[in-house]
C-alpha cells in the first residue's frame, strides 16, 4: 500500500533495547486512512506520536504495575513500544487526528483535498 510504507521492518524488538514493535491495521477510506496499533498498558499520557517531514513515530511507554508477591512465571513482556513510518505525500498531515481506548491508538490520516474524489457538475 503506498499511503502508508513502514519504514523499519517489522521485527519484534527494536534495535533500541527496551522497545517492540506494536501490531497494526491499516485501512483505507473514502477520507483517508486509519492506522490501528495495539498497546497494551499504554495510557495517554505514556504515548507519543511525533511527525517530522513525512515520518510518523509512534512510541508508547507502559506503566510499570507492581507485583503483589514473587513472580513465578510470567509471558508478559513489560518492553515499551515504538514503531515509525512512512506517510504518502497525499495525506494532510496538518489534520492527523490520535485517539487511545483500552490500550489501541487509533490514528486518522485524512487525505487532503486535491486527491480526493470529487465529482463535477456539468453545465
């Protein structure tokens, strides 16, 4: 898909220790698109999303909960997240919108108007 290249490959940890990449959806629209990423434990004020030129950042940082006793076994990775990509010129960067519920960041990317479909009246 061109509107939205990821710019780093999709590995699990990051080359900078303490990160893994978070799982997305991408899905296109008739306004432009919308970029799901999944982080668990991330709250709003431990997330990060940065534009510079056509690369987004997106960085969330989870709160550490404490243990109520010894840890026996744990699956839970308590990494932070941090993945980058690369956005189309045709996304109007100036009305990216971010939403975080329940640990899934939601950005919008609205394409601008010149590429839009538009529709021409005949006179």
């Amino acid at each position: 898909m061109k509107a939205t290249l990821q710019k780093e490959p999709r590995a699990r940890t990051s080359p900078d220790v303490g990160f893994v990449a978070p799982e997305v959806n991408i899905f296109e629209t008739k306004e432009g698109y919308v970029l799901e990423a999944e982080m668990p434990g991330v709250r709003k004020d431990g997330l990060e999303v940065t534009l510079e030129g056509n690369e987004i950042t997106l960085v969330g940082r989870r709160e550490s909960e404490p243990i109520p006793g010894e840890a026996l076994f744990r699956e839970c990775q308590t990494l932070n997240y941090r993945r980058v990509f690369e956005l189309d010129p045709a996304i109007d960067t100036s009305k990216i919108a971010a939403n975080i519920d329940q640990g899934v960041l939601t950005l919008t990317l609205p394409k601008s108007e010149a590429v839009k479909p538009r529709k021409i009246t005949v006179s």
